[in-house]
C-alpha cells in the first residue's frame, strides 16, 4: 500500500539544508494544527466548552483516533460529541475536521491552504456555523482561521534576543502556482530556526524584499 506523502512538494530542492527545517517544522506543528481544527469544530457544534448552547450536540470526552502525517500512522486524542435522538438516546457526530485529517490528501491540501491563508495581508473570514453541524466549507474556514494564528505566532515571536550568526533563504516549490521564500536563522549554538517565509507565484525579488523587511522589524541581526 503505498501512501500519499504529506507536504512531500515541500522538499523538491534537493540538498536545501532550508528546505528541509522547513518541511521538519512544519510536520512538527502538524499535530497541534489538527487539534486546534477539532476544538473549533466542537464549539461550532456545542458552543463554548464553559458556556455550552444547550442543544441536542454535547461534548462527550475524548478518544484515540489515527491519522497519517509524512506517510506515518501517528495517534491522536481526538474530541467526541454527541447528538439526542428523538428516541431519548444518543448517536456519535462525525466530525468533519477529524475525517479531512484521516485522509492524507486532504490532510496536505488542508495543510497548504492554510499556508496560504496565514500569509494573506486579508482579515481571516469569520467563521459562522450552522446551527446543524459543519460543512466542509465551515471547516475549511476554520482551516484558514487556524492559518493566520499559526503565522501570526510565528512571526510575533521575538528574534532580537538570540545571537545570530547565519541567515538562509531558499526558495521551495509547493505547488504548481505557489512558491515560498524560507528564511532561516542558525544560532551561535548551531541551532536551525525558522523565522519566516512567504508565498508567491515564483521567487522574485519583491517577495524576499518584504520578507527581509519584516525580519528587520523584528529586529533580526546577523
């Protein structure tokens, strides 16, 4: 069985020593990225966890689901609701930000989408849920949401405390029509971080002209 490689277009430079923290630090997140998916999709479902809506949804603990990242089956602790039935009882709600994950290519889709999202100068849509469930429209929304808090994370953080001693950028295919620009700061330990990137439809010099400028404003120094 041979199985869908996720973000393996992130290592088309063969060699690139940035290319390939890229790809390592975003696998990393992979995880947390998915979670912050499923928590959202609950309150969408339920409501708030401390001000639930009361409905017929209703938060039902936790369990251990599967997933693929990089072709690996990994486990993940994967939240539960449930819906009342007329009947008095109630029946397991698929969630739908869980079964995109289960399915590597919609995982990598997801997971690129939201790239994209991220570096958008756009305000992120707000995401609006109906009261019946999600869609894999609301979902997708809530892909992009997560997009712009991860790279909004990523480049809040603070680079004027590290003593730098090598900065690198590369250029990654992604896809067919989006390229990123990667930077990458070694430490004076020799440890590999990433700073930044941003996407473009091919590497051009206005692309690493805003990404060095926003590295400057953080107070990169090198």
């Amino acid at each position: 069985m041979s199985y869908f490689s996720l973000l393996g277009q992130l290592d088309q430079a063969s060699g690139s020593e940035a290319g390939q923290v890229f790809r390592s630090f975003i696998r990393e997140h992979v995880r947390d990225l998915i979670c912050r998916v499923m928590a959202q999709e609950v309150s969408l479902l339920c409501g708030p966890k401390h001000q639930p809506t009361g409905g017929d949804k209703f938060r039902s603990g936790s369990s251990t689901g599967r997933i693929q990242i990089d072709g690996k089956r990994e486990e993940i602790s994967r939240p539960r609701v449930r819906q009342r039935t007329p009947e008095g009882g109630s029946e397991e709600v698929i969630l739908r930000s869980y079964q995109s994950a289960s399915d590597p290519s919609e995982l990598h889709a997801s997971i690129l989408a939201a790239l994209k999202a991220g570096v958008s100068t756009r305000q992120a849509a707000d995401v609006v849920g109906e009261t019946h469930g999600t869609g894999r429209s609301n979902v997708s929304r809530l892909w992009q949401e997560v997009g712009h808090q991860f790279v909004e994370e990523l480049r809040g953080r603070d680079l004027s405390q590290i003593d730098w001693t090598v900065l690198m950028l590369d250029g990654l295919v992604l896809s067919k029509d989006q390229t990123a620009i990667v930077a990458v700061g070694i430490d004076s330990e020799g440890r590999k971080h990433v700073l930044d990137f941003e996407l473009g439809s091919s590497e051009n010099k206005e692309i690493c002209r805003d990404l060095l400028s926003r590295l400057l404003k953080r107070q990169f120094s090198c």
